[in-house]
C-alpha cells in the first residue's frame, strides 16, 4: 500500500484553503507563504493585519500589535525579503 493511501484528503484539502486565503491577503503566492508560516501562524498573520488596519492613525495601537505579533511580523519580513 503506497504512503499516499494513509494521507485524508479532507485534511489536504483544508490546509490548501488556507494557504489559498492566505495568498489573497498576501502579496506572495501558496507556495511561498507555505515555506514560511504554518496554519495557525497564519491565524496569527491575520489577526496582526487585521489590529494595524483597525488602529487607524494610532502609532500606539500600531506597536502593541507589533509587539504581540512581532514572531509572525518577522516571518513577513523575511518572506518580503526586507530582512
């Protein structure tokens, strides 16, 4: 029986969507955003970029939100080649 028959396709299938999501949101395509973030990473991504949009003009805002996300802050800047 081949290592393929013991994989659940279900669960292919959800980590694919959520990758799929995440290259929406992103400016990088699945495959990218895949070598750098895992799925709950990407929760966390998406929880950072949804408190800078809801801080507004708010600077404090802004540096609370990067220093509770700054893990996954550092991975985007990896994946944006700034670092």
């Amino acid at each position: 029986m081949p290592f393929s028959d013991d994989l659940d396709p279900d669960i292919i299938q959800d980590v694919k969507e959520e990758y799929k999501k995440a290259a929406f949101w992103l400016p990088f395509n699945a495959l990218e955003i895949q070598k750098v973030f895992n799925e709950d990473e990407l929760e966390e991504l998406s929880g950072f970029l949804k408190e800078v949009k809801e801080a507004g003009a708010s600077n404090l805002k802004k540096a609370r939100a990067v220093e509770k996300y700054s893990k996954v802050g550092f991975k985007l800047l990896k994946l944006s080649k700034i670092v």
